[in-house]
C-alpha cells in the first residue's frame, strides 16, 4: 500500500469535480502530500456542497464527474505514487424523494423492504401515527397548508405513479391509494385499474406486483383520451365529496406518514434523525443487511483498489462504534486482493473530551485530528488571560465567564426543545424498564424526566459505550461524574431514582439476562440513550454555547473545550507521548470543513491572551465610539453586549492582511462575508434570535450596526481603530500560525492539509470557510524560488506557510521511517526566556530532527512589523541536546544554514535569527568532521 504521510482535504461538489481534484495532483505531489482526502463521493442531494446529504450509497455522485471521473483521479494519483481516503456517512442519509429508500419507506410503510432500515418507532400509542412516521415538512399547520390548496396531487406520467406535492417537496402516495383518485374516473380501463390497485392492500407482494400495476399505468395514459380522463379525476381532490369532507384529507390519511407542520419534529418526531435536521434520517447500520447495502460501493472501490482508506463520519451517532469499526475492518481486510499483513488505514470523527482517549479495541487508526487542533491552541494561549478576559466578558454581557454554566443551560434547552422528542424515547423506554420490576414499580415518569434530564445536562463526554457486559474503566468514570453533578441538582426526593438509571444504562450488565422482554427493552433503551448524549453535545457545545459564551473565541472550536484556557509546554508533550505509543498514525488537523474559524484567525485571536489589559482598552474605547452607532429599534439594544464583544472579536481575527479599511470595494466584500458568520452566530446562540424563530428586527439592526462600522462614514474612526488593531495582532499571529504548521507536521501523527490552507487562512464558519480556492496563484508561488529573507519580507502574502509546509513534507517524503517509527522526546529549554520555548527531538535509526518553536511571544515581538522575534530578545535562551546529539551537525532546513552546537546547547538567538521557527536535520557525521 501507498506509504500514508501527509493528507490533503478536498471538499467535493458540483463546482469543484473530481476532475478539478485531478488537476491538482501535480501541485499537491510536489507540495509533499500521500494521500487526497476527499468529502463523500456516493451520491448525494442534487445541488449539495458537502455530500453528506447520501441519496444513494451504490453509485458515484454524477455531480462530481461519476465514477469515470474517479478513475481518473485515481489514475492520476497513482502516477505520482499517492493514495485516495474517501469520507463515508454510515449514520444518516438525506430525507429526499431522490433517496429511493426512503420513498420505498413512505409508499409502503411498514411493509417496505427498507422499512427496518431507518431508525423508525412504527408503533405508537398515538391512533395517528401508529403505523405511520411523522413528516414534519410544512411551513404551517396542516389544516392551514390543506386549506390554503398548497398539497397538490401530481401524475408521473412516465412512471404510472401519483404523488402529493408541496411546493419542492414531493410525497409519494401509496399504490392502494391510487384506486381512490382512479374511482374517480369515469373511464372504464381507470376504473378496472382502481379494483386492481385496491386489491394490492395488505397483500405480502404489493410493492413487486404495484410496479406492474404502474406499468400499465402509464401505458394506458399515453393516450391523451385516458389522461384527460385521470386529470379531471385528480381535479376533484380539490373539493369536498358530497357528505362535505375534504377529498384530499382522505386520501391523505391513507398514507404511511402524517404530513405535519415542521415544528412538531421537536415534540412527536417517531424517526431518528442526524442530531435534529429533519432533512436528514438515521440508519440503522448496526443491521447486517444495511450494514452490506449501505457498503457495498464502498467494498467494490476498495477491491478494485481504488480507495486507500477511509474516514467515517459521526461515529459517535452509531449504536455501537465498537462493533461497526471492528466489523468494517474485518470486511474491509477480507476483499479479494487485499495486501496479506497490511494495514487498511480507518479514522473516525470523534469529539474527545478532556482526559478522554480513543478506545483502543476499535481496531481503527486514530481520530480525524479535532483534538490536534484544541492541544496546540491550549499551548498558544497565556493563562495569565484567562481572568481579566473573563472578567470583562462577565462584567460587559452579565453572563456567566464559566462555560460549564453554559453548557449545562445550553444542554437542558435542547432536550427540552429541538431534541424533546428523542430525549421522551427515552425517558419513555426508562418508564417501561421501572414497570418490570417490583422495586421501581412507584417511579413516576415525570420523576424520571426531571433525572434523566440532569443526568445528560451534566455529561461532560459526548457519550460512553456501554454494551451488554457493561461499561468501561473509562465509561464508569465519566457517567459517575455526571450522575455526582445530578446528584448536586436533583431534590431529596429524586436522588434515589439515579442509582436506577445507573443500573439501567450500563452499570450493570444485562448479558446474563435471561432472554425475553427486559434483556431486549434495556438493550434498546440504553443504545437510544447513547444515541441521544451525542447529539445533546454537539447542538448544546457546537451550536449553541460556542455562541453564548466569548470570553476568548480562539477557545471555541470543534473538538475544544473553552473551560480550559491554556495548558503548558509539558501537558503538549505529554500527549504527543501518548499518541505515539496508542495510535501513531493518528491524523493532526488545524483546520477543517467544521471548523468555526480558520487555523490562522485562531492562531491571531490567541494572541489577546497575551496582551489581555490591551484588547480591554481597547474594547472600551470602541463601545464608546459605536455608542451613536448602534440601535434600539428592535426593542433591545442592537448589538447586545454579547453580541458586540464577539463581533470585534471576529474582525480583529479574521481581518485580512491586505486589506485597507478604506478600499471600499474590499470592504464590501468582508461586509458580506462577517455579515453571514453574524446571522449564524445570532442564531446558533438561540438567545434573541434563532433558527426556529428568527428575530428578523434585532438580526436587521445587528446588519446595519456592522454595515456602518465597515461601510459607513459615521464608523470610520472606529473602524480604523479596528483595522490597526488588527494589524497589531498580526505578527505574533503569523508566528503562532507558522508555529502550529510546524508542530502538526512533525509530532507523532499524520498531518492534515485543508483545501487552500497552505496560505493565510482567515475563515469565518462554513459557508465562509468553503468558499473557492484560487489553486493558481499557490500553483504559481510554489514553483518559485524563496529566500529565508524574501520570505520574511514578504510575509503577508501567504508564500512563507505554504515553503514551510512543502519543505517539512518533502523532508516527511525523504525520510519517511523516522516519522512513522521514530520516537518523540522534549528537550529541556533554559535560560531567560525558557518557558517560551517548545522544543522536540524525532529520531529514528541514525537519523534525527529537532524542532523549536517560540510560544507565548507577544511581548518579545513588540512592535515587530514581521513574525520574527529579534534575536537580542532570547538573551540566553537555548535548547539542551541529549547527550548522543551532541557534536553533530545541524542543518537549519527552513533557513537554509548550519547551526552551531556549543557545548550541548543550541542558543535560541541564532536558531530563530533568521526563521520564525526551527526545523533542524541532525547529520549523522561529526561536526568536527564536517569543518575539517
């Protein structure tokens, strides 16, 4: 198999083909990148940018060129010795008439091949939807929709088959059904067809024998006499029958699925669904038959040998990742051809929380690298910032500095409002469980709703993984901490009741119960529960406190934990210690297509910890001067505190280098672009606005405040202030981002590219940060020769993190070994300025690396126009060799010089002369060796 070194992301969509990935291979095999690394293939929603909206898993998207167009690339990879890794979405496809599962679904019911597919409750204790699944797809009440004739009943000519249509969407009517609209008729050939079609209720064979039947359909309506005759017929569901009921409704009731408003999801929703996106359904994968339907592309790609890996989406949404990875790697490593004794590289998407590691009997070779990024952003923050960061946020906004606070709050609203439905599963489930034995036969079901709720509000975890033995060392440590923090919240009354769901979900095992009811009810139960804490997290962490909370905004990305403000150069180490021993291949990314700001505007904003009493200065120079600015009118003060503070937050991170605050046109452009992260920030927060119920006078207000602060003459003070602010922040930023590049490329792991990323990258959240990448210009900068100096002098335009980038994988290609078996050692620093160094060895065999990166270096910049910290600043800062690295030479391969070793020690001052940062090649010949 191709040697995994390096992996570029490419997110592919109708604008950017696999045709346009295979015009990049030549640029991305010189840049030093293994392996492409690309968003789904299978086919996807038409019109969709990402593909994790799957409509059908068995073919190659025609969007992105179809699999003729993958075998080009392919092709083209393989003659630069590279591989391809395939993002798959095993949890969820997309809600779609497209989808031709899911119409099976809602034209057959329960009696649908694909029926047990999806993750859906048939049965119900509710007359109307027993049997039927809930499409909660209306803009408006039902009755109002009805009323206002916005259900139409529509004729597929070509295929024989009715459908109910509202406005996009498209409801497929059951075949039984389609006797009530052709009775209707007064052709005799419609109406002997009725009898037919009525004749197929409940009949074992319907689906098969309905194709036939629409067959014939469409045939007979060839002929215009017969189609007139079916539209007329189809006319009168427009009216009410002689009794005074309304046609259509009746009709409608006859189907396998309740048309409802979009917001009765929240409450009645009876299918699972991708966190709480109604547009998208969960699978059930963890079926063996579903598990081979929804694969089966994947495993012919793979034994074809066209796919060199994979990356699994959401596995944290499955009901058991254990079994699913050990069994995709099972079935994976048994295709026909398949290298005997080489390793299949699988990574997950999996958000660790603190302390949290990677099972290890997955049988998978890491994570997609979120915890990368939270450990190098832990090291680049000062913790002297944390309180008067916090401070100013509490004081200013009057909501808690404490994220936990809101977290807990953000978690408590999601299960009680977009995840309501989901979290009574299981409290309902629970209810069923207390009924079977005598000792909880009392519990009320609200007592078990009041507990259940604290017991998830406090999960510090996505999720645990208990299964049939129970859980886990790790498991019972992060449930115990739950239930300890419910235990804190919950009345006397309601305490006892958690050492029932305990016993319940996990903390006893339920494999040595006998078979029956309860061993089947528990088991159901506590998937459903896991199955509702990973989503709780995500909506409550990602989508919703990462926007209530902006004490600093660098802290708040996917796979971040903001109640954690910085962490020193030894926890760093430690982890990378750790990673190399338990998944060593494991992929390190800064940046992705979720993450809410660019690696470079996070590494920017980082630099306010450092320079904590300047940022509040400033703050309050700039709300003084936006006082006039803002506005009322939306019956708040627009922006709210909150709100303005993240703002300039926002701009001062993600201001672009180049750009004036007086280039109107430019201007414009930025305007745009921060003008779609606010309404989304708005919104997410659920605070005085939301998705569900958009506050449109107070998101106008926000828009016009921003609009005069970049637009307008009256903001044009405070915009400059910004503007200089920014560019004050700039060098240190460009230090911290060159310095995360570095680190990503040579601690243990595979280091991750994200498209475009090899420049600047100052992105706001998606769709900001998956705009076009303009591939010429960094095609055309890679192809020139760069000086250390003409790097430096030139900073701004990006060219000297993408030589960076290119020269550490070129050195990853040369010396390949070292990087996949080498080991990982500090280096104790000394001197003046010793606690603002990160240094490390890699070595492997004779062949050695070092690498030194400055942290935490704002006040030795000061007011450097540049990222390099003037070497007088480290004074007597140096890096100390062990002692079998002494007497080497040292080759500095970012300055393109040799550096001294003196007396065991390398002196900060002349390893950064002349580079931001160090990557140095130890040669295996003497130094003296070398003068001689």
């Amino acid at each position: 198999m191709i040697e995994l070194r390096a992996t570029a992301r490419m997110q592919l969509h109708a604008g950017f083909t696999l045709d346009d990935a295979t015009a990049l291979v030549g640029y991305f095999a010189d840049l030093g990148v293994s392996h492409f690394y690309a968003s789904p293939l299978t086919s996807a929603r038409p019109g969709s940018l990402h593909g994790y909206d799957v409509i059908d898993p068995t073919r190659i998207n025609p969007e992105l060129g179809g699999e003729a167009a993958l075998q080009r690339l392919v092709h083209a990879l393989r003659e630069r010795q590279m591989g391809l890794i395939v993002d798959i979405v095993p949890n969820h496809m997309a809600v779609s008439d497209a989808n031709p599962w899911w119409h099976s679904v809602l034209a057959w019911g329960v009696t649908s091949p694909y029926a047990d597919f999806f993750d859906i409750n048939w049965h119900s204790a509710d007359a109307l939807m027993d049997g039927r699944l809930l499409a909660p797809f209306l803009g408006r009440d039902y009755a109002k929709v009805l009323d206002a004739g916005e259900l139409l009943l529509d004729f597929d000519v070509a295929n024989g088959t009715f459908s109910v249509n509202y406005f996009d969407n498209r409801f497929p009517l059951t075949p039984p059904s389609y006797a009530d609209i052709l009775h209707c008729s007064d052709d005799l050939r419609l109406n002997e067809l009725a009898v037919r079609f009525a004749a197929l209720e409940g009949s074992r064979q319907a689906p098969e024998q309905a194709q036939h039947l629409c067959k014939e359909l469409a045939q007979l309506c060839v002929n215009d006499a017969q189609l007139d005759h079916l539209r007329q017929a189809m006319k009168s569901f427009r009216h009410e029958d002689l009794q005074g009921n309304n046609r259509l409704h009746a009709l409608l009731e006859r189907q396998h699925y309740r048309l409802a408003n979009w917001r009765t999801a929240a409450d009645e929703i009876n299918w699972r669904r991708f966190f709480d996106v109604n547009e998208l359904v969960s699978l059930k994968i963890e079926s063996p038959e579903v598990f081979e339907a929804a694969h089966v592309k994947i495993f012919d790609l793979v034994e074809r040998g066209l796919i060199d890996g994979l990356r699994i989406d959401h596995i944290d949404g499955l009901a058991d990742p254990h079994s699913y990875c050990r069994r995709l790697r099972r079935r994976i490593e048994g295709l026909p051809g398949h290298p005997p004794g080489t390793r299949f590289p699988i990574y997950v998407e999996k958000i660790l929380g603190d302390g949290e590691a990677l099972p290890v009997d997955w049988q998978v070779d890491g994570t997609t690298g979120y915890e990368f990024m939270n450990q190098v952003s832990l090291l680049q923050h000062d913790p002297q910032g944390a309180p008067p960061l916090q401070q100013l946020w509490a004081i200013e906004t009057t909501r808690p500095a404490d994220f936990l606070q809101e977290v807990y709050e953000a978690r408590r609203l999601v299960l009680t409002h977009s995840l309501a439905a989901d979290f009574e599963t299981v409290a309902q489930g629970l209810m069923a469980l207390a009924r079977m034995n005598l000792d909880t036969r009392d519990l009320t079901l609200n007592s078990i709703r009041r507990v259940l709720l604290e017991l998830i509000a406090n999960f510090s975890v996505y999720r645990t993984y208990a299964a049939a033995c129970g859980r886990s060392e790790q498991d019972c440590q992060y449930y115990q901490q739950a239930a300890l923090a419910a235990d804190q919240r919950l009345c006397e009354s309601d305490k006892d009741i958690l050492a029932a769901l305990d016993h319940w979900l996990g903390g006893e095992s339920f494999n040595q119960l006998p078979p029956g009811p309860e061993r089947r009810l528990r088991q159901r139960v506590l998937r459903r529960f896991h199955q509702l804490t990973s989503p709780a997290a995500a909506k409550a962490v990602e989508d919703t406190a990462f926007y209530r909370s902006g004490v600093l905004l660098s802290r708040n990305d996917v796979g971040f934990d903001p109640g954690h403000f910085s962490a020193l150069v030894e926890a760093f180490h430690n982890v990378n210690l750790e990673r190399n021993k338990s998944y060593p291949r494991s992929l390190l990314a800064t940046a992705t297509h979720d993450h809410k700001r660019g690696e470079d505007t996070r590494a920017r904003l980082a630099v306010i910890s450092e320079r904590a009493p300047w940022y509040i200065d400033r703050v309050r120079q700039w709300k003084q001067l936006a006082a006039p600015l803002r506005s009322s009118g939306a019956g708040v003060r627009a922006p709210s505190a909150g709100d303005e503070l993240m703002l300039y937050q926002t701009l001062l991170g993600s201001w672009p280098l180049d750009l004036e605050s007086t280039n109107q046109s430019g201007m414009r452009a930025y305007f745009e672009r921060v003008a779609g992260w606010q309404q989304k920030a708005l919104r997410e927060a659920k605070l005085l606005s939301s998705w569900s119920t958009p506050n449109s006078p107070y998101e106008d207000a926000c828009r016009e405040f921003l609009a005069v602060v970049l637009l307008g003459s009256q903001g044009q003070s405070l915009r400059a202030q910004i503007a200089d602010a920014a560019a004050d922040l700039a060098p240190a930023g460009a230090l911290n981002s060159l310095a995360q590049s570095l680190l990503r490329l040579t601690v243990p792991g595979v280091p991750d590219l994200y498209q475009g990323a090899e420049f600047w990258d100052f992105s706001l959240v998606d769709p900001d940060n998956r705009r076009p990448v303009d591939y010429s210009t960094r095609q055309a900068a890679f192809a020139e020769e760069h000086s250390a100096n003409q790097l430096l002098e030139n900073w701004k335009n990006g060219r000297i993190k993408q030589q960076l980038i290119g020269r550490a994988l070129d050195w990853r290609r040369e010396h390949a070994s070292l990087f996949r078996h080498g080991n990982y050692q500090p280096l104790q620093t000394i001197g003046e300025h010793a606690n603002k160094l990160c240094a490390f060895a890699r070595e492997y065999e004779d062949r050695s690396i070092i690498v030194v990166v400055p942290v935490l270096v704002a006040s030795l910049l000061g007011d450097a126009s540049d990222p390099l910290v003037p070497a007088k600043q480290w004074g007597d800062t140096a890096v100390q060799l062990p002692a079998h690295l002494h007497k080497r030479r040292l080759e500095n391969l970012l300055a393109a010089e040799t550096v001294m070793e003196r007396s065991g020690q390398i002196a900060a001052s002349e390893l950064l002369a002349r580079f931001p940062v160090g990557f140095i090649s130890v040669q295996s010949d003497g130094l003296e060796e070398h003068q001689s």
